[in-house]
C-alpha cells in the first residue's frame, strides 16, 4: 500500500466512524481490512479507497 493509498483508508477509516458512531472501532478497522484485503495485488491502486468505503459501508449498514 502507498503512503497515500494508506492516507486515504485512514480517512476512509475516519468518516466511518463518524457514520456509525455505535459499532465498535475494531469491527470499523475489521471491516475495511477485509474489504481492502480483496483488492490486494491490483496493479491499478487509485479508486481503491473507494471501492472499500462503499463495499465498507454496505456491509456495516447490514450489521
């Protein structure tokens, strides 16, 4: 992960927590660790970041 792809999913990270202010930071971080995880060894890195917000928040709203 680049230093920016890594500050990206940090604020990914954040604006999540903002969302859903009563799960569980840890199940945030579990959460978009498995969405991330799916995109590992893409070539192409730029919408990532987005790619695991949206599947990220999808799944924490089911929860």
């Amino acid at each position: 992960m680049t230093t920016t792809e890594h500050e990206h999913i940090g604020a990914v990270r954040d604006r999540l927590a903002a969302l859903f202010p009563d799960v569980p930071r840890s199940v945030i971080d579990d959460t978009i660790a498995a969405e991330h995880a799916r995109f590992e060894g893409n070539s192409i890195r730029d919408f990532v970041p987005l790619f695991v917000e949206r599947k990220a928040r999808e799944t924490l709203q089911t929860q």
